[in-house]
C-alpha cells in the first residue's frame, strides 16, 4: 500500500488518464480491484484506477466531524416546541462502512441529529431508539411498537414526533399509524411526521438533512392535525430533486414511485399538504391552498390520547391481475387459511374473469372460484394513480355482483391495504369500512 492510502483516510490524488493528467479528492475505500486504490467522491461515488496511475499529493486522516452538542448536552430552550425522534433506521441512519464498502444502518439517533445542528434552533429535541432496521424488513409488530413509542412522546409532553423510517415501505407504516390514530375517530395530541432519505447521511449528495429539517419543523410548529384531512400522519421528503424545498404529504396520499431519485416520493390522486422551504439558513413552512381552505371548512376531531393497534397474527395475501393469474393463485392462498385477499386489479381494477372468445376457460374458471368465496377479497389499482372505479364497464359491475371490494378507492393502494388490515384487526365490517371516508384518506383533490 502507497503511503498516505489506508483506508479512511482523505486524499488528494494527481491522475494520468488517456486523457491526460487530472486531480480527485475523496477518501480512501478497501480496494475493489487488486493494483488499483478506490475512493468514494465527494458527490457519492465511487472510483478506482489503477495504482501506477496516480500520485499523491495529499492524505490526512479522516477525524469526526460532529462537533455540536449532543441531544441529551443542548440546553433546553423554553421557547421552542418540544421534538421527540422516533428512530427506526432505514437510509437516512445509514452511514458507508469503510471496511466494507457497504451501506449499512448504523447511526444512532442521537448522533443523526448532531449531523444537523439545525435542528436545535427549531426544536428541543428527544431521542427514542426503535432499532436501526431497513424498511423492507418492518412488520406489523413493528407498527405496533411505533404507535406505543407515539403515545408515550405526547403523553410526556411532545408538541410533535418524528419518525425516522427506510423509504422503502415508508408510506406504509405511515398510513398504518394513521389510522391507529384516526380510523375510528380519533385525533393525536399532536403532529406525527415520517422521514427517510434515499442517500445516507454521510454523503456529500444527503438528502437527509433537509428532509429531516422539515419533518421537524412540522412536528414543532405544523398546525394541528385535524383527523379528517390525512393530516395526524405526514411524510416528509424531497419536492424535487434539487435542495431547497420538501414536501408534506398526507401518509395515506403518497408512495415512493422512483427507487433512487431523490424526489421519489410523489401524491397519489392529490397534491402535497404543505412546502418546508430550505434556504439561506431559513426554514419556511408555507400550508398549501387547497389544505388551508379545507381546513376552514370543517370542525377538527376532539383531541384523544390513545390509538389503537393492529392484530399481528392477521394473513393478507396479495396477487397481482393479468395473464397469469388463475385460479390455482386464489385457491393456494384460500387452503392456507388467509384472512384476505388483495388483487392489484388492471386500469380501472379489473380481472382475467371473462372469456368473450370462447378460448380462455381459465378466465370462467377464476370467476366462479372468487364467486364462491366468503373471505373480503379486495382490489387495488396497479395503475397507482386514478381511483378503482368499476361503474364503468360491465366487467367492473360484474366484480361488484360477486362480492369484489375497493369500488371508489383514491387512496393509496398500501393504504387501503392498510385500511383492510386495521377492519380486520377490529372486527370491523370490511365492505362497509372499504366503502367510507374514515379519516380523508379517500383523497378529494384530484379524483380522474
Ligand atoms: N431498502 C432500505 C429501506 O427501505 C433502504 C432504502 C431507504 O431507506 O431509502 O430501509
């Protein structure tokens, strides 16, 4: 190994190319090829060339760079809200392993806080450590957990919480915990408001840091949810995939459509509740016009202190409409004892259960199989955006004869999932819960 290139360490190095001579600056990676040396750049990549192309010109060890107080140290200013950060991993409490190369969750939530010294001056803020997990491996019980550590934060006195997720199911767990707070009535003491990142916080390219600074302006001086409006529940992430400005979205409103643009998160059949905007060391939160105006139009929910929780031994199988689907999908999952069936419906919501040609029984066949069945059997929309509507053609007037539910749906199709799984998880009556607007997740704003 070159002097001045062990792994960590911040370099400065002079490259001969085909090109010519050039100058990077990184730090130092384990190689990722023999004879060569790899660096992670500035902007988040990595690079490796060949060692006899290259020639130091300078090399320091890396050094921490927190150098703000930590959470539990800052003074605790008697004019601010009061913050408490429900941390559960995910990208944004990711950092790059050095030894590795890998991205891993690793940051403790105290630590992810003092990255953002910002914060400090929005909020007096509090840690509370779920674990340090990515997203896709987030259960029901997991839920579970989330709404008791909520409950807990407003009863000790939090005017808001925040809850650091993986984006990956991100809005999943927000609409779940929202409608533990409001499926049946309620309205939380205060703003709860999801984050995530889609770059881990130690690149220069982090997201994190602005969404963070947003979610926590929500939950410090956001106004108070009003339970009708998918506003107890909020996600914070990137407007666009510039620095500058991040959206609030109603959980049961929004979904991440891009695996690693930073704007991944985008509404679904509506626009965003609110803008934080990030600039010039000010952070602005402006509501949007149609939140605003709806807000003026309706009585917000009595405030309650309790939310309910969702049974975790709940089975919901999930299968996707199109040319493969038959009838051995239905029946497998029906002998296996599932409490429900969601079908991602095409377009409209529709199902393989025609057959006009007279060459497709497999569709017939299908048809009476879910005829004959007594379990709620709910369809979504594969499209994402645009509402289940099976008034339209006659195939959706056929679904609805035979008992298929989710004509009307504008929410989300996770939400309504959700929305199932938590009728089910009270004895509630799944057609007529499917068929209401139990807390404004059947969004408005935009309906075709
Ligand atoms: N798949 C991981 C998760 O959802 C990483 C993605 C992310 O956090 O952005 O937690």
């Amino acid at each position: 190994m070159a002097q001045g290139l062990e792994v960590g360490n911040r370099v400065r190095l002079k490259l001969t190319t085909l090109d010519g001579e050039t100058e990077i600056e990184g730090v130092v990676l384990p190689s990722a090829l023999p004879d060569h040396i790899t660096i992670k750049l500035a902007n988040g990549y990595n690079v490796s060339h060949p060692l006899e192309s290259i020639e130091v010109l300078s090399s320091t060890k890396s050094e921490p760079t927190a150098t703000s107080p930590s959470v539990s140290d800052a003074p605790q200013n008697q004019d601010l809200p009061t913050v408490r950060i429900i941390h559960t991993g995910g990208t944004i409490a990711s950092k790059v392993d050095y030894t590795t190369g890998a991205v891993t969750a690793q940051f403790e939530p105290s630590e992810l806080v003092e990255h953002v010294p910002e914060l400090l001056k929005i909020a007096n803020l509090q840690v509370h450590k779920i674990g340090n997990m990515f997203s896709e491996d987030i259960r029901p019980n997991h839920w579970n957990q989330i709404i008791e550590a909520t409950e807990q934060a407003f009863e000790e006195a939090c005017d808001g919480v925040v809850v650091t997720h993986g984006t990956d199911t991100l809005h999943i767990t927000a609409s779940a915990i929202a409608f533990a707070w409001s499926g049946q009535g309620g309205n939380p003491p205060g703003r709860i408001a999801f984050v995530g990142s889609q770059r881990s916080s130690d690149r220069a390219s982090s997201d994190a840091a602005q969404n963070l600074i947003s979610a926590v302006k929500w939950a410090a001086e956001g106004p108070q949810p009003t339970g009708e409006l998918s506003d107890a529940v909020v996600v914070s992430m990137h407007e666009t995939s510039d620095d500058g400005a991040c959206s609030i979205h109603a959980a049961t409103g929004v979904r991440k459509l891009h695996s690693s643009r930073r704007d991944a998160f985008r509404p679904v059949n509506t626009t965003p509740l609110a803008t934080v905007r990030i600039e010039n060391k000010l952070v602005e939160l402006q509501l949007e016009g149609h939140y605003q105006e709806a807000r003026m139009n309706i009585v917000p929910r009595t405030i309650t202190t309790k939310a309910d929780r969702y049974d975790e031994t709940i089975v919901i199988r999930q299968m996707v409409a199109g040319p493969w689907l038959t009838t051995r999908e239905v029946e497998d999952a029906v002998g296996s004892n599932v409490d429900a069936l969601v079908i991602h419906g095409t377009g409209l919501g529709h199902l393989p259960i025609e057959n006009p040609n007279d060459d497709a029984p497999q569709n017939i066949e299908l048809h009476q199989a879910l005829e004959q069945l007594s379990l709620p059997i709910l369809i979504v929309n594969q499209c994402i955006h645009g509402p289940v509507n099976m008034n339209v053609y006659s195939k959706g007037r056929i679904q609805q004869n035979i008992g298929l539910l989710g004509h009307g749906i504008t929410s989300s199709p996770e939400a309504a999932v959700v929305k199932l799984h938590f009728a089910l998880s009270h004895q509630l009556d799944v057609p007529t819960i499917m068929g209401q607007n139990l807390l404004g997740e059947q969004q408005q704003t935009i309906l075709n």
